[in-house]
C-alpha cells in the first residue's frame, strides 16, 4: 500500500467534500499539520466542522480557514488568542462545542478504538453537562461523553518510516496521536521520513496502522507568546 505523497495536496486528493468531519492535532501553535491545513484552504472545501484543542491564530493554524470562511463548526477547548474566531462566534456565524481538554483528547481516543461513548465526572453540574446522559456509579454523578469519528484525521510529526509509525517531538505530541486514531484515514506530515525498520520500536508513539497516508515538508516554528526584558 502507497503511503508516501509529494505534497499535501496529493495526500488529500480524493479524500475532501463539503461539510466533512475534520479531526486535527496541535496545542497552541505546536504541533499543527500547517502544510495540510493550506492545502485545504487551496482546495476551497466548505461546511467543515473540525475537532482540535484550538483554531490557532488569525494567520495560522486552522485560522487561515476561518478567515476564508471554509470552517462551519469547532469543537474546542481553548479559543483565545483568535480575533476572527471570536468575532465569527460571537456574530453567530460560527458553532462551537466547548469540550474539557482531557474530555477533548478522550473522545478522540475513544473514537479510534470503536468506543462509541464513555461516562466522566468532567463537566458535571456545568453548561458541558447539558442535554447528555448523567448516570450514578458508586454515589457519583456521571455524564455521558460520545467517542469522535471523524472523516479525516490531520497531523504533524517529526520522524516516520515508510510504513507509517510516527514519532513525536517533545510537547508536539500533544493532541496528533489521539487526533491521529480516529479519523476513517489519517495524513500525516513529518520533517523526515527514514527507511522500515530504522526506528527504535520502543521509541514510537504511534503505530504505523493508524496512519495512510504521509508527507514531509518544510515547517514553520513559531512562538506563540514572548517575553524579553530591556537589555
């Protein structure tokens, strides 16, 4: 099976439609599947809803498709440091799900590994909790969460071999491996790609029968926020 492309937009031939379901790794400005996201954006997809901890910032990240109007729903748990966002949401233009963090990367995982729902005390008692399943185990109140399975999964790695296992840089892991688990095909891009068989075993974040397809690329590292002091 083929699963090294030239670019992001070969990866992603055949694969986009209008008002698909787009699970993508990263936190903040780390770990985002950047050359994906553009192709996307070149390609003029609509409607899409996207589950992702954030929509990154107005200029990148899935920002870039906010600002093109292409994103119809987010499934979140942090939206600052976004303008377009907020005044996208705030203006009704935009649908948002606000989810926990640790809920966020559950739902992901969970969707991978064919769990279609799992209950947690995360969000009881709060606006999270509206509308869903509650259910009392041992005296204390559960909520019932629903696994994500989304139509594509996007994210960004540091190293894979040719078969696909990827390895993660630091806290670039971060969302990608759940992010990763549970789309109906999952791209990958990475900064390298080695030969089978040249990755330590033990050293692998995740298996290579998650991901179908990969790219490698130039990728920027930005900074989210800095601080200097006079000199």
């Amino acid at each position: 099976m083929k699963k090294i492309y030239g670019s992001a937009s070969e990866a992603l031939d055949g694969l986009l439609f209008d008002g698909m379901f787009i699970a993508a790794g990263g936190f903040g400005l780390c770990g985002i599947p950047e050359l994906l996201l553009d192709a996307i954006k070149d390609a003029g997809t609509k409607d899409l809803t996207f589950a992702s901890n954030n929509a990154g910032v107005d200029d990148f990240g899935i920002g870039i498709l906010l600002q093109t109007r292409q994103v119809k729903k987010m499934i979140s748990s942090y939206v600052g440091e976004n303008a377009e966002f907020m005044r996208q949401y705030l203006s009704g233009e935009l649908e948002l799900e606000f989810n926990p963090q640790g809920t966020l990367a559950e739902r992901m995982r969970a969707g991978g590994c064919g769990i279609p729902g799992f209950y947690t005390k995360t969000g009881v008692g709060t606006v999270i909790a509206e509308g869903k399943e509650h259910k009392d185990f041992g005296g204390e109140t559960y909520i019932m969460e629903e696994g994500i399975f989304a139509d594509l999964s996007i994210v960004k790695a540091w190293k894979a071999d040719e078969t696909g296992n990827l390895v993660f840089r630091k806290t670039a892991r971060n969302f990608n491996p759940p992010a990763a688990m549970c789309g109906k095909v999952c791209i990958a891009e990475v900064e390298e790609i080695v030969s089978t068989g040249s990755l330590d075993p033990d050293r692998i974040h995740l298996p290579g029968i998650y991901v179908h397809r990969l790219i490698q690329g130039e990728h920027e590292k930005r900074i989210e926020q800095r601080t200097t002091r006079a000199a």
